[in-house]
C-alpha cells in the first residue's frame, strides 16, 4: 500500500463513524479486487474506495453550506435529498483536503451514487464495489450481484440499478433521475434494446 493510501487511510479514521469507515475499507478492497479482474489500475481504484464517502458524515445542512461555498451545484433532488450530495461533495474535498489530483479517480467519486450513462471502468469498478462490499447486507441479490460482477460488469451495473430503483419505489423514496437515465442507458446496452 502506497504512502498516500496510508496517509488518507490515518485522516479517514478521525473522519468517518466506525461503521463508515469499515464499510470505506470494504469498497477499497473490494475495488482493488475488481481492478484486478478487468485489467484496471489497482492503486487508483482502491483510492477512489477509500475516498467515496469521505463527506458522508458530515451533517447535511453543513454538506448544503459547503456546496453552496464552493459553487458545487445542486440540483432540487439534491436538496430534498442532501445525502446524494456527499457524492459531489465527496470529490471536491478528495481534491482540495486530500490532495488527489487523477480526474478519473475524482469522477468515480462523483457518481459512485447515482452513476451515468456511458460510465468508464473505474466509475462501473467503484459503483458495483460500494453497493457489494463484504460489510453489505441488505441490498437484494446481493449472491447473485457479487457472482455476476467478475463475469460481467456493465451487467452488473444494470442489476444494482435495477434493484435500486425498484427498492426506492418501494419504499416510495425519491429515485435521482441520474438513477433512471443510467438504467434505461444499461438496459439499451445488456439487451440492446428498452425491457422497462
């Protein structure tokens, strides 16, 4: 492990609630894994997971003040919803507290939530390693998302959007219109063409 995850890993640890941070470890490793498997950078991905949640804790009426500080937008789902803001938040502090400079690993942060359309490997990476980590419990499928995210990635994507949507309109949760532009985007690719 390089000097810099060491440094980040030490600060997290004051930073993050004992649960946050063990699931903060569980994405890191749990990307590095999935690095290896698809031929990505080890040290950025385990980066990216070390860093995902790093404004997570922070209260959010303080995560709207910061944003609304730094000129981070946020949009009226954001504000209902201030804990989608960590995300952004999230990747602005990895930059300005933490020092991390790599675009990609910063991007990954951003929409490790939400995801988007056309994500790149590392984003797809953090994205499927937050929701699946060891520490992870609740989500559905979870056997079947953690088989099927060493075989197939942008099928996995799907899934984890799938369920979280269909778990949001459950629990009739406000789902980020990010969510559905990026399912009805890995939809259109995993079946080339629209199941919903």
């Amino acid at each position: 492990m390089s000097e810099q995850l060491k440094k980040i890993k030490k600060q997290l640890k004051k930073e993050l609630d004992k649960n946050r941070y063990q699931h903060t470890l569980g994405v890191m490793y749990t990307a590095s894994c999935l690095a290896m498997r698809y031929g990505s950078d080890m040290e950025k991905a385990m980066l990216a997971g070390l860093l995902h949640d790093c404004a997570k804790c922070i209260p959010s009426d303080r995560q709207i003040h910061l944003c609304e500080k730094h000129r981070i937008p946020i949009r009226e789902v954001e504000r209902k919803n201030p804990h989608l803001l960590h995300a952004k938040l999230g990747a602005y502090l990895a930059k300005t507290e933490y020092g991390v400079k790599d675009p990609q690993i910063l991007h990954a942060i951003e929409v490790h939530t939400t995801g988007e359309p056309g994500m790149g490997l590392l984003d797809k990476i953090l994205f499927v390693a937050d929701y699946m980590e060891p520490h992870r419990d609740k989500a559905p499928d979870l056997p079947k998302v953690r088989a099927l995210a060493f075989t197939d990635l942008d099928g996995t994507v799907r899934q984890i959007l799938y369920d979280t949507i269909h778990y949001l309109n459950q629990k009739r949760g406000s789902v980020d219109s990010r969510t559905y532009d990026t399912y009805q985007y890995y939809e259109k690719e995993h079946y080339g063409t629209n199941h919903t």
